[in-house]
C-alpha cells in the first residue's frame, strides 16, 4: 500500500516500476513479458532478458492456459510464472525468481502480477513505450487509426466471454469489432467496410462511434443500427459497410441480432456445427438505408444453451487461401473451433491457433481483412432448491 500511495511512484518506466515493486513486496527478482499484438511472442520490458515463445515455451504455456508454472531456474532456486490478466484479457506474464516457491512468495508473486497487470492496462493508453514493445513492424495509417478504437481483445465476466482477433495486424484496411458488458447484456460487432484504405477505416471507426452513441443513451438494437446509417449518411455519405450486431441477454442466453449484409454468425454446440441456426435474409449494408424501401431492419432471435459458441465473421476468414490455393471455407473455419473446444482451449486460445492456422499456411494470403468474434455463453449453475 506505501508503494501504491507514494506519488513519486505513478510516473514511472514500467520496467522500474516492475523492479520497485519486486523489492518492496521482499522477492529476489522478477520480468514482466507483453504479448506481441499477433500473440506470438513474449516481449520482456527490460533489454536483459530474451524474448520467448508463446507457442514454444514454459511462459508460453502459462500465457496460454492462464495458470502458474514452475520450473528450476539455471542460476538455482525456481522460476514462478504467472499470467498478467486485465479481467479476461491476456496481457502476458511474469517471471518471479525466488529461493523456493512457499506460500508466502506464491502469495506475492500473485499480488505483483495483479499490480503490475493494472498498471500495464493504464500506462498503454498514454505510454507509447508500451505499445512499441508489442510491435514488431511498423503499422500502416489506417490500421493505426481502426486500433485507436478497438476494445480490449477480451472481455468477459461469470456467465460469459467475448474475444476477438484481426489480421493482418499491421495492414487493417475497413474490419473492425466491438464488445462491452452491462449488468444483463454482452453486446458484441462485427463491422466490415467497403473498401481496404483510409476511407475504410474511418467509415468504421464512425460506425462504431455512432453504436457506442446510442448503446451508451440506452437505445435498443434497431436504433443502433439507424445511429449508424444515419451517420453514415450525414457523414460519410458515398461509403457503407455489412455488420452484425449483437446483444445477449446473460441470465436466459437469448441471443439478439441484426445482419446488415453480412456473413450470418455461426452456432457450434456440443463440439458440432448447428448448420443454419443463425442464418435468416440480410438486410443491406448500413449506410444503404434507401435499400430498405421504408421498412425497419430486422431482428433475429435465438436461445443459446450453456457452453454455446458463436462465431462472428469478416468473409476474409473464409476466403483465405490455403497451400494448395484452395479457400480456406466455412468447414475448415469451424472446424478449427470445433477441434479447440475439443482440446478444452480456452476462447482466446482457440482464436489465436485458428487465427495462426490461417495466417502460417506455407502460401496462405489473406484476400481481405479477417476479423473473428468468439462469445461463449457459459452461466453458473443454478443452486438446487
């Protein structure tokens, strides 16, 4: 608590601040690793320790399950490794070194990545230290534009998680995605914009200022999706984009939508596809209201059922091409998730080994932009009365 009161500490290099917090919490010595935006890498913030793994290391591991792992250091003694969680969103992870793993600097160990897991998540937004250790090229115009809009990659709660990756992560032309939660309600996006450019960019970046308008006034599905072509049309008039929206209620599963031209989202239940389940006619692209011949959007409705999967989808995803120069398709996109679920992977998890997947085919090239939205509806049980 002194730490945390002293003013001199709240403006410093997160690298000083991991070694301040190491000593005043009585621990030997410790690294803080960032997740590189396409989460291949552990980036360590300070330039003494060597970048690790996440697919081929013991950190890795930990980055990937979310759990503690142990293992003996080569200098004697142990290396604790735990997860650097904001919420649900997997930030990194931390190499505590110590004597011997006892009670004590378990406890602490745990407590230094809870501090330092909130002081990465308030030092990004205006530390540009920060987001440079997670790059590893530079970022194009628009794709930096969309970025600066973007939630967290993860979100999630008790009854509910929401993850979402975009690639090609230094190139982003019109994807984009939003997620927030409320008391009752996950809302999640989808948007794709007409176009791969800055244009593009904006046209989304406006579509999901207009969303967050009129969610954050208390409006309700369809007037989000009108805020959006309304200002579409006042703003950008000569640009649309395709989206779905999405509102699930988190206490009965019912699941809301509304698809403006888009790819409709995908149900896997049981470790299957439910083929067609979220289907239903698409109205136009928002920004094309006139398409609609005066009649109002529509929205679609279905029961989820615990430990459902739905999939959010930019058609980049499918139309990927694999080494043989095939589409990378629906079947095998689902198939991917069906696989990890079957692994027991984690939602976040299952998107970045399909997201690989895609991106690591030997001649595999993304014709688009290619946006996943993973929600997963899992509520705690009912008590028996």
């Amino acid at each position: 608590m002194g730490f945390l009161a002293d003013s001199a500490n709240r403006t410093l290099e997160l690298s000083e601040a991991v070694a301040r917090c190491t000593e005043a919490l009585g621990l030997q010595h410790s690294v803080a690793y960032l997740a590189d935006l396409q989460q291949r890498r552990l980036i360590p913030l300070t330039d003494i320790a060597s970048t690790l793994s996440i697919d081929d290391s013991l950190a890795g591991w930990t980055y990937r399950t979310q759990s503690l792992r142990v293992e003996e250091s080569g200098t004697g003694g142990v290396i604790a490794w735990f997860p650097l969680l904001d919420g649900a969103e997997r930030l990194g992870v931390l190499a505590v070194h110590t004597p011997a793993l006892t009670a004590a600097s378990l406890t602490r160990g745990k407590a230094l990545g809870a501090l330092l897991s909130m002081m990465i998540t308030s030092n990004r937004a205006y530390m540009d230290s920060v987001v440079r250790r997670t790059r590893t090229e530079p970022m194009r115009l628009p794709a930096e534009l969309l970025r600066a809009f973007l939630p967290p990659r993860t979100i999630g709660n008790g009854h509910v998680v929401s993850t979402a990756v975009l690639e090609p992560a230094y190139e982003l032309g019109g994807d984009a995605f939003d997620h927030c939660l409320t008391d009752t309600t996950l809302h999640a996006t989808v948007i794709d914009a007409m176009g791969h450019n800055l244009a593009s960019g904006l046209t989304s970046a406006v579509s999901l200022a207009a969303c967050r308008n009129a969610r954050r006034a208390g409006e309700d599905l369809p007037e989000l999706v009108d805020s959006v072509d309304r200002a579409l049309a006042e703003w950008l008039p000569d640009q649309f984009c395709t989206a779905v929206l999405t509102q699930l209620d988190l206490t009965t599963g019912v699941l809301r939508w509304s698809n403006s031209g888009h790819p409709a989202p995908l149900l896997i239940r049981d470790q299957r596809l439910v083929a067609d389940a979220l289907e239903g006619e698409p109205d136009p692209p928002m920004g094309l209201r006139f398409l609609l011949g005066g009649r109002p959007r529509q929205i679609h409705e279905y029961a989820l059922q615990p430990g459902d999967r739905v999939l959010l989808y930019t058609d980049g995803v499918t139309e990927a091409r694999t080494r043989d120069g095939n589409l990378f398709g629906l079947e095998r996109f689902a198939d991917h998730v069906i696989r990890a679920t079957a692994a027991g992977e984690l939602a976040p998890e299952s998107l970045r080994l399909l997201i690989h997947a895609i991106l690591d085919t030997r001649t595999s090239r993304l014709q688009d932009d290619a946006t996943i939205l993973l929600l997963e509806w899992n509520p705690p049980p009912v008590p028996e009365s």
